[in-house]
C-alpha cells in the first residue's frame, strides 16, 4: 500500500477527526471547507478521497499486470496473494475460500479449479454488517495484456480488465484504507469479498455470496459504472441456459427405417411446441438457438439435442419456466423416443427492493453534495453480476455499480476508467458506509 508521509498522515487525520467530530454533532458541513471543495461536501473526506488517487493508480497497475483470466489458477493465485496482502496489511483477519466440490455448481464452461475468494473481516465499534464485493477475474486469457498494457493518458487510465472489474478491487482497497485512516469504524462487521469467477457465472462463489449476503446488512457490489452515466443500478438480468436432449434408435435409413426412433424428428417437435415460452410483460426472453442431430446421412438419427438462451428479470420465473418444460416435454411426437431438459441456472436476476431503494436515495443525497447527479436505474440493462447471488436469500438492501466510471468491458477496445470518477466515487463509498453504520440510512426492514 501506498500511504503518504508520516506528517502528512497525521495532519490529514486531525482534519478529518475535527471534521468527523463536526460532522457527528451537527450534521453539518464544516464552515472552513477550502475553496476547492464543493460547498455540502465533508470537506475532511473529500481532501482525503482527492488524495488517494495516485495510491489507488499504483494499485490499478499491480492489479492490471497480473493476468487474471477465469481458467487461469496460477495468476489467480497470484493477484489472490497480492489482494490478500493489502487487506491484511490494513488490519483485516484474511482468509482464502475455497469452494468445497460438493459446494461447486458445475456448467459446461466450468473450469476443473476455478479461482479461490479473499475474505477479508474487519471489527468495528458498531453493529451493523456491511459486505463489499468485486472480482479479479476477467475475460482475457493469458497473453492479452501486451496488447492493451496499464497506462495513463489524459483523465484515462488504460489496461486489460481495468474497468471489469480491476477497478472495483482498487477502489474496495482504497475505501477499506480511508476507512481505516480517517477512523471510521463504526460499522459492526465491514466484509470483503473478491471472488475469482465472476466472469464464468461465480460457480464457486454463488454459495458463499449468497450466505454472506443473508450474514451482512448492506451489500455494496463494484462493478464500474458506465462512462456516459453515473450511476448505481438496483437491478442486474437473470440468465439461464436451457438444455434439451432426445434419444432415439438408430437405423438403415435405407434397409430398415421403421425398425428406428428418429431423434431429429421429436427434437423438431419438441422445439415448435416450445417456441412461445418467452413472456415479454415480464422480462422473461427464451429462445432455442442451438440445435445438432445426426451422425451420417444413411442413418436414423439416435440422438439429438438443443440449447436455449434464457433472460430473466424475476427469480421466480426461474422455477415456473423449469416447471413448464417439464410439462411440455411430455407431449411426444414419438413415444419410442426420451426426452429430458434441463435449466442451468448461469445467475439469478437482481430485483429492485424497497430497501435498495432507500440507500440509492440516500445516495444521491451524498452526490448532490459534491455537485453530482446520481442516476438509481431499477431496469436491468441486460448484464447479470454476483449482485444478484449475494441479493438471493436476504432482505439487506443491494446495491451494484459502486466502482469506477469505465468503459470496454469484454472487448478487445482499449478499456479504460476515468481518473476524475475516482474521488467522487471514493466519496459516495466512504459517506455511505459512514452512514449506513451509524444508522442515518434505513436498513433491510
Ligand atoms: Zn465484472
């Protein structure tokens, strides 16, 4: 970690501490606040925020210079290890998770070792549980970064997987080391999650963000925000593969056809009288877009199969859909023929609650302090995140979009996050947990 000089250090936590103090009696901004700092802004957190942004570049590099793809355990490891060694040198009880076979939920594009998860906890003098989530896995497999290297140019900082999600690890970073210089700790419990298997559908961590999402009071989730709109979101897609498999016998087409169940036919059928599940009122888009059947041309075909593309805006339409392709498959056009589907559950929808709405007001309050406009969007834009595992069995507000503005997610464009997003989003950070802990914003009831 990158701290200032002694001096520096102590004269930045007078400041804050009398600012903190002012804060806490009045509920008000200190007078003094210096011109630079925006009229309703704490001024104490503001300076310190602005001050943190070549510490928290210095991260960003070291995060971007380790490659670390979803299938890629050796730099897993290794960004694993320096993550883990930050959180500990701030005072955090570190641990590496590592998911229990049993506890894995295995998708065709499952690795054999997905990536393990640093948890990080660290105790305050309150009583509120709040649970900071990211992840350092990415897209990209090894080799990529030469092409998109860290850099700074102008208010952009470049590098592979900056903005998904390298950005939201630093920025999780640099908000736990604010925290803990300004001495703000009035949380209860102040948890932090970075899983390395996001970008494959968190097969090893959906468990644990579940069980850690009923265990916090707050779930602030940093995934960046998008260049062209500063904003939070309170809802994230559902997304589901459906899988549907036919066998039948094999035959000479030419010798002795009827002796054979002819796979390609009942999958034709299956798929036509499947092709209306798509429910457009409720968000819920299912469509068949992958089909294989057939081993050579003179032969009855006796197996074939299909897949569906399957988007979600309730969790509930989850089961209902299973359900209703249960029901249908039993309509067969061959009763020689089996028929079977099956639903995998690639992440679950992130519903909009009354709660998340409440923090999301509160933090517009915090922006308009600094002189920003913060957009709370409840409408999925069509990505799903680990938000919504983490959202699955609580009633603890959820909020998703805490990072960085930032730009080129899954892409080979430069990606990049913008330099100025960085102290107004350390701000909203610090002003929310602040406030959350002390109890000025309504929790999960
Ligand atoms: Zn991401």
């Amino acid at each position: 970690m990158n701290l200032p000089s002694l001096a520096g250090l102590r004269a930045t936590r007078r400041a804050a501490l009398l600012a903190l103090s002012l804060w806490a009696t009045q509920g008000l901004s200190p007078a003094w606040a210096d011109a630079a700092t925006p009229p309703g802004a704490q001024a104490a957190l503001w300076a310190v925020a602005g001050q943190e942004q070549p510490a928290l570049l210095e991260t960003l590099r070291a995060l971007v210079n380790i490659e670390s793809g979803s299938s890629d355990r050796e730099g897993l490891d290794r960004i694993s290890e320096l993550i883990a060694g930050r959180l500990r040198d701030l005072g955090g009880e570190v641990n590496f998770i590592e998911a229990a076979p049993a506890d894995l939920y295995r998708m065709e594009d499952t690795p054999s070792r997905p990536g393990r998860m640093v948890h990080a906890v660290f105790k305050g003098s309150g009583q509120r549980r709040i649970l900071l989530i990211a992840h350092m896995d990415t897209v990209y497999p090894r080799g990529m970064l030469a092409q998109q290297p860290y850099r700074v140019e102008g208010n952009r900082a470049y590098g592979l997987g900056i903005a998904d999600d390298k950005q939201g690890v630093a920025t999780v970073l640099h908000t736990v080391a604010l925290l803990k210089r300004l001495g703000l700790n009035g949380y209860g419990q102040l948890t932090v999650l970075i899983n390395g298997d996001e970008e494959i559908s968190s097969p090893a961590s959906r468990k644990t963000l579940a069980q850690f999402g009923r265990e916090h009071d707050l779930v602030l989730s940093y995934e960046a925000t998008r260049v062209g709109g500063d904003k939070l979101s309170l809802a994230t897609s559902g997304i589901a593969m459906a899988s549907l498999k036919v066998v039948g016998r094999a035959s000479h087409a030419g010798g002795a056809p009827e002796a054979g169940v002819n796979a390609l036919y009942e999958l034709s059928h299956q798929l036509l009288q499947m092709r209306d599940l798509s429910v457009p009122e409720r968000g819920l888009k299912v469509n068949w877009t992958i089909a294989k059947a057939g081993v050579v041309r003179n032969m009855i075909p006796p197996e074939a199969s299909a897949q569906a593309d399957v988007r979600l805006l309730r969790v509930s339409d989850l089961q209902a859909l299973d359900r209703e392709l249960q029901a249908r498959i039993q309509r067969r056009l061959l009763p020689g023929s089996e028929v079977s589907v099956s639903l995998e559950n690639r992440r679950p929808p992130l519903e909009p609650s009354d709660a998340a709405r409440r923090v999301g007001a509160h933090a517009q309050q915090i922006y308009r302090e600094i002189g920003h406009e913060l957009q709370i969007d409840d409408r999925p834009e069509g990505g799903g995140t680990d938000a919504a595992f983490a959202a699955l069995e609580t009633r603890a507000p959820v909020l998703e979009r805490l990072g960085l503005q930032g730009f080129g997610a899954h892409s080979d464009k430069a990606e990049y996050v913008l330099l100025d997003s960085i102290q107004p989003r350390l701000y909203l950070g610090l002003r929310l947990i602040g406030d959350f802990a002390a109890g000025r914003v309504p929790g999960p009831n």
